[in-house]
C-alpha cells in the first residue's frame, strides 16, 4: 500500500510528512473504522476522511464544508485530486450539517480542528453571555442529530490558552492562529456533556512531524503550552 503522506504530497498538499502517523495515533487512535460512516464537518479538503479510507476500505464519509471563501480553491482542487485515488469513497457536501436529509446517520461525528468553526460570532461572549452559550449547545447538538445512538463524537482543535498568545507574540509553530477565538478543552466538555455527551477522554498532541518522540515525549498539557496547544477529544452520544 501507498503510504498515506505520498498520496498528499502527490494531491498537492504541502508538508505531508507525518500525516498518517498524526491521523494513526491522534486523531483515529483505538477508533473502529471497519464499515463505519463518518461525518466530516468543516472538513475541509477531507484530509482526514481520506485517511481514514485509505486505513480501512470498509469505512466511508462524507465532509460537509461551505468553503464559502473563493481562497478554499485550492482546497476545492485538493480533494477532488484525493477522490481519484479513493473513488466514491469520501463524499463532499458544499453546505451546512442542518441541509443535509435527515434520514442519514452517522457513526462518527468527526470535528477535525473545526468546532470553533460553528460559532466564531459567539466564542468570545460564551464566558459571560448565557445567551450565546445556549445557542452554541444549540448549533452543536443540531450536529449530534446527525449521528447514530452510540455514536463516537471525535473534537480536535487548538486550547486558547498558549504560552505565545498569553505574551502577546506571535506563536513561531503556529503563527496564524487567533487564540482567543478557541476554548480549553475542559470547556468544551462542559458544554458537550450538557447536551448529552459522554467524555471518553482526552489527549494533548506533538506535532505530527515529531513521530514517536513527539508521542512519548512531548504529547503532554506543558510541553504543548509551549507549541500549538493541540488536543483531541473523544465522546459517546
């Protein structure tokens, strides 16, 4: 089989390297994938669905994304390069999860770096606006309706907490991320477990190019602080 970061490189996605181990270990690590449906939301090119196809040809997906913005072209032109190695395998959706039919249900719920997507408008009023906390539950369990009973909810994105942003400087690994439009992760569980979640557990990520050093070594709460700030997130609903 092909390795997985041959194929993005070959897509046109730069930086491939250490994808497959970062998708392995991270994001689908002790997930069952064989005949599973997975939805993508705000998946972008679907980098993550196509991982997840390339691992387990039994699994399918569907990533529902906008891609409003005329400078996701490139993106729009990834995927469809992705699609040719893994045909009617990883489906595209150019919307929002409450137009889809609602006699589709999913098994996993994946919201790769995306779920302070759904709400950016209401991210920065959450701690002090109960108004704007209930309408993100609100948003976020119009996605749960998608999913089957028993289904895995899987949330990766980046803590607002970071020892760059906490200074003020701009963060040399991650330099272009706006950290006060994100939530620690303890925050988030709070909100999922009132609509209905079940928090499995969560893990703080290295980054992807770090293998297995990144993984023993460096994949903890303080060494994160000091790069990205990463963590993946797993529920039952």
């Amino acid at each position: 089989m092909q390795k997985f970061d041959s194929i993005l490189a070959s897509a046109g996605i730069e930086r491939s390297k250490g994808y497959d181990f970062y998708f392995k270990n991270y994001i689908f690590n002790n997930i069952e994938l064989n005949n599973k449906s997975i939805l993508d939301v705000g998946g972008g090119n679907g980098i993550a669905s196509f991982f997840a196809v390339h691992n387990n040809p039994t699994c399918k997906s569907l990533v529902v994304d906008p891609l409003e913005d005329g400078s996701n072209l490139k993106m729009q032109k990834q995927y469809s390069n992705l699609l040719k190695k893994y045909p009617n395998r990883v489906n595209f959706f150019n919307g929002y999860t409450d137009e889809l039919s609602n006699n589709e249900k999913y098994d996993i719920i994946l919201m790769h770096n995306s779920i302070n997507h759904i709400g950016e408008d209401l991210l920065e009023k959450m701690d002090t606006n109960k108004i704007a906390k209930t309408e993100y539950a609100l948003r976020l369990k119009a996605i749960l309706k998608k999913s089957k009973p028993g289904a895995i909810l899987i949330v990766s994105d980046c803590a607002n907490r970071n020892f760059w942003g906490d200074l003020n400087l701009k963060n040399i690994f991650s330099p272009t991320i706006e950290w006060h439009l994100h939530k620690q992760p303890h925050e988030w569980q709070s909100l999922l477990e009132s609509i209905g979640c079940k928090h499995i557990n969560t893990n703080w990520t290295a980054r992807r190019e770090f293998g297995y050093f990144g993984k023993y070594c460096l994949s903890t709460k303080l060494v994160s602080y000091f790069f990205h700030s990463h963590f993946c997130s797993f529920y039952k609903y």
